[in-house]
C-alpha cells in the first residue's frame, strides 16, 4: 500500500529534523519503503510518499522520530492510474 505522510516541523523550523536525518539517515524498519518527498516552500513541512504492507511498520517509524519537533499525518493513497481505471466504468452511467 502506498501512504502520503504529513510532516509538520514545530514552528516551521526543520533544522532539528534535517540534523537528524543527516546523523542517523531515515530510520526506516525493513519493510517500509521511502519513495520520494517534497518540502513546502516556507518550511512548514514536507509530504513523503512511502509504501509498506503493514501500517505498523508507519507505526514503529513515527515513534523513531519523536523528539525532533516533527508531527506526522499518514493518509493512504491510491496512484491516480489505478483510481481511473475503476472510476472509468462509472463515467457513462446516469447518477
């Protein structure tokens, strides 16, 4: 499964974080799978996509990170591909 991960950093300060990240990498558990991020322009936070079959796997990550400032809101996702092949059934019925 595929996960959209809210990142907020505490008073848009990402220094903690990113001190982290570079002395202990992303402390990632065996298998859960970081795919890519994109970081807000003013700092606030970043979005990670990640994928895993387990969601404790997300769970257990979380907790490694606690005491950096950062705040977590993971929301499963579903490629926008895939949606549209099980929306495009639907698109020539009557509502």
């Amino acid at each position: 499964m595929l996960f959209m991960v809210v990142e907020r950093f505490r008073d848009n300060d990402m220094v903690p974080v990113y001190r982290r990240l570079r002395g202990a990498g992303r402390s990632l558990p065996e298998g859960l799978t970081f795919i890519d991020s994109w970081v807000r322009a003013d700092f606030a936070g970043c979005f990670q996509l990640m994928e895993c079959d387990d969601p404790r796997l997300l769970q257990s990550w979380v907790l490694s990170w606690r005491g950096t400032g950062a705040t977590f809101e993971i929301l499963p996702v579903v490629r926008g591909a895939d949606t549209s092949e099980i929306v495009g059934p639907h698109l020539d019925r009557e509502a």
